[in-house]
C-alpha cells in the first residue's frame, strides 16, 4: 500500500469509495435519510471536483485501488476521513493518519482536531485524540451524535504513544 496524494481523474472513484462507505459503515450509526444527506447518490461532481482539487486530500492504494482518503486542512483539522468499505481493520486509516500526522508536524501544526463520527470515535482514540465536546446535532430531523476531538502533536517520538503509554500518562496526570 502506498500513501499519496490525490490525482485529477480519480474524482468518481473517490465519490464511490466514500458514498458507499457512509452507507455501509457508517449507515451502522445513522440513519438512511441522515446518509443520504450526506453523501446523496446524484453527487455534483464539479463541486466534488474542485472540493479534491482545493484540498489535495491523502489517498491510499494498492495494486491501482484506491483504499481510502483524508484530508488535512491548514489549521490542523481533519475533514474527510474514508477508508473503503471492503477495506476496514487492514491498516489503510492507520497509514493515512500517519501521513497525515507527518505533514500536521511537516507544517509546524501543535495540535489535530476532528469533528468525529459515532463510527469513527474509537479509530481516533486509538491514535491518541481526545474528546474536547460531545455534540447532539439534529440531521434530517433524528439526533446525529459525534464528538469534537483534538491531539496534541508533542516533541518527542512522533507523537505516537501506544495505548499503555497513553494511560500511564493519564494515570501520572491523575495523581
């Protein structure tokens, strides 16, 4: 699998891959009419196009497929963060959030943030975020929970610290 940037020309397969993985993943969360607001079936492509164009999201491949995308934005928000629907628990959102990370520090960026699905949620505490604020927003007249979550990019080794490190941190902090 290789991490690269996004290429004009590859604007439908990218709709597909997150169309479908709002539907099918994240579908477990959220309504049908909530997924449908989100990701519609008739997508306008121009606005998609220039939307990829403006952000130059990440994207993962393999053997020419595109597993997965994320985009970072210069503040240091993580918008769009999809990993095919056939794809999940192979390590593709794992290796776009590293290079995600790896250009967060690249810029100077001292801290991520993500407005972060129900679905999402444990995929982003297992990278070391945190919730600043849960959310109740009210899609397509149903609640819509997600979490506000936020890293902050440390000097020392990366900023990856494995879950044991993490909670003997807390504990530290606790004491």
């Amino acid at each position: 699998m290789i991490i690269r940037r996004y290429r004009p020309g590859e604007e439908a397969e990218l709709w597909q891959l997150y169309h479908d993985t709002t539907h099918t993943i994240v579908g477990r969360d959220y309504t049908p009419e909530q997924c449908e607001r989100w990701a519609p079936a008739q997508v306008d492509m121009p606005k998609w196009e220039e939307r990829l164009r403006s952000r130059n999201p990440f994207v993962a491949e393999n053997d020419g497929k595109i597993l997965g995308f994320a985009e970072l934005m210069p503040d240091g928000q993580i918008d769009y963060f999809y990993c095919h629907h056939q794809h999940q628990r192979e390590g593709v959102g794992r290796r776009l959030y590293q290079a995600i990370e790896a250009e967060a520090r690249r810029l100077g960026l001292r801290c991520l943030r993500a407005a972060v699905s129900v679905t999402a949620k444990p995929f982003f505490v297992r990278m070391g975020f945190r919730v600043v604020k849960e959310q109740q927003n009210v899609v397509c007249g149903t609640v819509a929970p997600n979490s506000i979550m936020e890293k902050r990019l440390s000097d020392n080794n990366n900023g990856v610290h494995s879950i044991s490190e993490s909670r003997a941190s807390a504990s530290s902090r606790n004491e």
